[in-house]
C-alpha cells in the first residue's frame, strides 16, 4: 500500500509485452501513478510481496499460472488480501468471468477495451481503495484513542481521614497516586488559598509560641 500523499502504485500482469507496455503508457498519460510490470504469474507473486500495490491489472491466460490462480493467491495472503483487481482479458464467456469473480476478481474487462473505460474503471478502483485505506487509517487511530483512555467508574473506597484510597487489593495509595494510575490525568501541586492563609495562621502562631 502507498502513503497516502503518494501516487498509487499500480501492477499490469500480461505474458504479452506490447499489451503491458501500451497498458502502462495509458495509464501514465492520463493518470498520476506509478506502474510496474509482471510477465506472468509468479513474476507477479514476487513483486506482490516485494511492494503491495493499489491495484493489479490481471491477465487471464498466461503459461505456467494463469490469471486465476494468480488471484486466489493474492486473495489468501493476508498481505495482498484487500488488492482490488481487474482481469484485463480476452475470454468472453460467461464461465470464464463467473470463475474470474469466484477467483476474488473486482472487475472484468474484455480485450479489446477502450481507453476511456479502463481508465474509468481504474480511477473508480483506485479511489475505492484510497478511501478504504483513509477509513482503516481513521479507525485504527480511534482504536488507539479509546486504548488509552482508562475510565474510572464504580465505588472506590477513599479513608475519610488521610484520603488515601484502596486499590484493588488491601494496599492504600495516595489519591494523587491511583488517580494517575487508573487514568490519564496528571497532577500539579498548589495551594488553594484556604489552605495559604491557614498555613500563614499556623506560622504566626508557632512564631508568637516561641516569642
């Protein structure tokens, strides 16, 4: 996956080099993104791993590992799982696009295509997969949020005199202590002005006590 202030990153799987390179020049003319070509399958696996992309442009039948299985491995790596994918290809009946979308495919185009309609269908594919990524971002921060927040909740068992309070065992911790502990807070000291004056009283007192 990109960052997401990168251009996305887009893989063109075909056994056929002209087919890739006129796929790549297309894409570049008319989109902003980065391009990276496999001739066949497990040329595909392996760049799949080196790099995951943002979408995968996929030919159906290629030698040794077609178009299929190369989707079936994709979708079973927890890696490459979410990879939205387009069979770019030639096989025009109705089972091999069934078994195209049984193999984990997201789209289907039939060779020969027009430009503008893959390049419709590229920008609706990748801005799905964008906006995807921004809502995992978005709730994995929320999640992270939440994690930290310790809730404080229930009776707590606080002594009237010293106001130390119980933990959840026997020992007695400073209020100060557990309040930092069970939550987020932190504290400062100060002194209220109650308790200014009342320690002016006192001060005067022990003076006047020793006069």
């Amino acid at each position: 996956m990109t960052h997401r202030d990168s251009p996305p990153d887009i893989l063109i799987v075909d056994d056929n080099e002209l087919i890739r390179a006129a796929v790549s020049d297309l894409l570049g003319e008319y989109l902003v993104c980065h391009t990276r070509q496999a001739a066949s399958g497990p040329e595909a696996l392996r760049l799949l791993h080196e790099a995951v992309p943002d979408l995968v442009l996929l030919d159906v039948t290629m030698p040794r590992m077609d178009g299929y299985a190369v989707c079936r491995a994709l979708r079973a790596d927890a890696a490459t799982r979410e990879v939205p994918v387009i069979f770019l290809t030639g096989e025009r009946t109705t089972e091999s696009i069934v078994k195209g979308f049984e193999a984990g495919g997201n789209d289907y185009l039939l060779k020969p295509y027009e430009n503008r309609e893959l390049l419709a269908r590229v920008r609706v594919h990748i801005e799905l997969k964008q906006q995807r990524d921004e809502l995992k971002l978005r709730n994995s921060e929320l999640e992270a949020a939440l994690a930290r927040i310790k809730r404080l909740e229930g009776i707590i068992p606080i002594c009237m005199y010293c106001k130390k309070i119980r933990n959840d065992g026997t020992m007695w911790q400073r209020f100060e202590q557990y309040i930092e502990e069970h939550s987020d807070a932190y504290f400062t000291h100060g002194v209220c002005p109650d308790c200014f004056n009342e320690q002016c009283r006192l001060l005067e007192q022990q003076v006047d006590e020793t006069d």
